[in-house]
C-alpha cells in the first residue's frame, strides 16, 4: 500500500517535474519537499507551514490542493491513533502498574502525615489562645469611615484606544496567519499585490513566513518591518497596550 509521499512522487515523476524546479519556483527548502515524499511529516515546520508547502506542491503540479490536503489530513490522523495505541500498550506493562501503585501509596502516605502535622498544629493554637491575656491585645487602629476619606485625585489622561486596525500590503509571496481577539481571520498564502485589513478589539496574533515580504498600518500608523526577507517569525503578539512599539 502506497503513502501519502509515493503518492505525490509518482505524480510528480509522472509529469517528468523535478524537485529543484518546485523550489526554484516556490522559494521553499529542498528538504521539506524531500521530507514530504519521504513521508516525513514529523521533520516538516507547524501545521500552518505545512499546509503552505503542500498546496504549493499540488499547486505546481497541476492537482487539486483540497484533495491532496484531505489526503494529507487522514494521513496525520492515522499516525496519531498507531501512537496512541503504541502509548496504551507501554502504560499496560508490569512494570508501569508497579510504578503507579508506589506512586499512590506515597501519596497516600503523604496526605496522612499532613493531616497529623495540621491536627497538632490547630491544637497548639488553641490551647495558645485559651490562656492569651485580653488585657495584652493590642487597641484596633482608627480608620476613616468613607465620607471621611480624601477625594481621590483624578489624572488627566490621554483618550484609550478602543481597537486595533491592521492593514497589510504584501509584495512578495508570503504565508501568513492573523487571529483577532482568538478568532482566526486570515490563513493563506499572499502573492505581490494583495491586501488584507482585519480589526481586532484586544489584540492581534500573528504568525509569518517571510516576515520581510509586507509592510503594514496599525490604525492608519505605519509599522517597522517585522523580520526580514524569508524569515519565519511565530507569535507576535499585538494588543492595545503595546501596538505603539511596532509603530515607526
């Protein structure tokens, strides 16, 4: 039975495409195409990346990028359920039953001799706190009841921002993923030319491939470069605290 990798080599080998003229075509590294007909999916960047470099490979040889990734998507889920199973048979053994049933008693032992050290400890207080002298206790401080206290002191302050506007302008073909306040809004591959405006009211994440291909508005401001030409960055974080440091 052929894997998702044979697959896509035989296609390839099929329309006499080399893996160097995918490459050359797509700016991607020779090994991650390698790695994909291997079926290699483990050494390949995140899930996001991944998606990328698949729909480029379809892309370039003429098939269909819904089908090859669906095909890609079974291919994950049925590794996940051979580790799984593989995991389940190691925790089965002997030897991990063993191992649980020490971690347990000691545990149990644990919370016991706790339970001893609590019970002296609230015994001793109280057999403290019969014999206390209240001639002894200390007078309670004198506090201003609220319509005593000093009215507080208002600072002027500049007005708040309520949103964060992002406009991206992208001149060179770059991957890119934006979520808004946690809801994804953009996941695609941009070519030169493309626009993208989204609008978040807390914050902005965002993850790049070729983090120098776009430059970038945040509420009409422009934005210093966020990497530089076929940089990865994950994780940047944009909020309404901290939008100003990206700014020029």
């Amino acid at each position: 039975m052929t894997t998702f990798g044979q697959d896509l080599k035989r296609e390839r080998e099929l329309r006499g495409i080399s893996l160097k003229e995918i490459t050359d075509f797509s700016k991607i590294s020779l090994r991650f195409f390698k790695a994909l007909e291997d079926n290699r999916l483990d050494i390949l960047p995140g899930k996001f990346f991944t998606r990328g470099i698949i729909r480029t490979y379809a892309k370039y040889l003429g098939l269909e990028e819904e089908a090859v990734l669906n095909q890609y998507y079974e291919t994950i889920q049925n590794q996940d359920k051979k580790n799984k199973g593989k995991v389940s048979k190691k925790e089965s053994t002997p030897e991990t039953s063993k191992k649980k049933r020490k971690i347990i008693s000691f545990s149990i032992f644990v919370i016991f001799v706790l339970v001893i050290l609590l019970s002296l400890f609230f015994l001793l207080q109280k057999k403290k706190g019969s014999s206390l002298d209240i001639t002894s206790l200390p007078h309670p401080a004198i506090t201003l009841m609220p319509e005593e206290m000093p009215p507080p002191i208002h600072e002027p302050r500049e007005e708040e921002m309520k949103e964060l506007h992002i406009k991206l302008i992208f001149h060179q073909e770059t991957w890119i993923q934006v979520y808004a306040d946690g809801k994804i809004e953009l996941d695609d591959l941009m070519s030169s030319g493309q626009q993208a405006e989204i609008t978040a009211s807390e914050n902005l994440l965002i993850n790049l491939r070729n983090a120098g291909g776009l430059t970038y508005f945040i509420n009409n401001r422009q934005g210093k470069p966020f990497g530089k030409p076929g940089e990865n960055i994950n994780y940047i974080r944009i909020t309404l605290d901290n939008f100003e440091e990206f700014l020029k």
